[in-house]
C-alpha cells in the first residue's frame, strides 16, 4: 500500500471510524462486536487496489460495515440453529463390543466428527441432514435456506472431502 494511500486510509478512520461505529450499534443494538465490524471495513477499504479511487469512501465505509454486520447476524443465526450439543459419542457405539472394538469405533467416530468439522458450516449441515437425518435435498434447501442445486453440490462436496480423508486413511478398516 503506497503512502498516499495509507495516509487516505489513515485520515477516513479519523474522520469515520467513530461515526460508523455509532451507526453499527445504532442499527443493531445487539451486535457484540461493533469494533470489530469497524476494523474489518476499514481492512477492506485498505485491500481495494486504488482507495483513492472510491468516489465516496465514506458510502463504502458505511455499506461494508453493515454487509459485515449482516453476515455476522446471518452465520451467528446459522450456528444457533444448527449447532446442537455435540452427541455424546460415548453412547453411539454398541455396548456388546469388545473393548478392542469399541476402542477402535469410538476413535473413528471421533475422526470422521474431525472431518466433518473441517467442511464449511452449510457444507456439514447439508450432508448430515442428507446421510445421517436421510433428509431430501428439497427439504434441506427448505431448512437451510439455500437452492436445492446447493444442496445437491454441498454434499457431493462433503462426500468427496469424506471420500479423500477415508482413502487416505491408512486403516481401511471402516464399517
């Protein structure tokens, strides 16, 4: 970033930084993170390629804070509803096993959750509502508010993603 731009960069946050904050809270009161919001729009006017080509940088400044604001809200929203207590993996293996193989169910149970964890939110949702709740991409699309086009490609996504850790596993002793 050249000096001039810094300079302009530095000069908006004086100037703003205070004044969207304040709109930020005053547009959603329950936002915990307004510093944050204000920080990361002032990030990105500093990644555009020419900031001192932005005609209005306070306009830009006020409509990234509330875009960031709004999918804030929207991934937070996403969470809660999604996000359930983990299951107790404790009581997902079959009791009459023998240690050896509850040993060994509880630890790939345990790296498929890891794996699982590693897939975008909406991602992961998609394929246990798909595999796991045996949901139709029709009603996933329903529930998570995405096309049924989206959820046919986030879970064939998510079984690739599964499909290379498994085939990189060196025990392929899976069931």
């Amino acid at each position: 970033m050249s000096k001039q731009s810094l300079g302009l960069l530095h000069t908006l946050f004086l100037q703003h930084a205070h004044e969207i904050g304040a709109f930020v809270r005053g547009r959603w009161p329950r936002e915990p993170d307004v510093s944050d919001i204000v920080q990361e729009a002032f990030l990105r006017l500093s990644q555009y390629p020419e900031p001192q080509t932005i005609q209005n940088p306070r306009a830009f400044l006020f409509q990234t804070a509330a875009n960031l604001t709004v999918d804030r809200h929207r991934r937070r929203e996403t969470r809660e509803r999604f996000d359930e207590p983990d299951a107790d993996i404790e009581h997902v293996a079959d009791r009459h096993l023998s240690p050896e193989q509850y040993c060994q169910t509880h630890q790939q149970l345990e790296k498929f959750s890891a794996w699982l964890d590693e897939l975008p939110e909406l991602r992961r949702h998609a394929f246990v509502l798909y595999r796991i709740e045996g949901c139709s991409h029709a009603e996933i699309a329903k529930r998570l508010g995405i096309s049924v086009r989206c959820s046919e490609r986030y879970v064939m996504l998510a079984m690739q993603h599964i499909g290379a850790k498994l085939s990189a596993e060196p025990d392929r002793d899976w069931r």
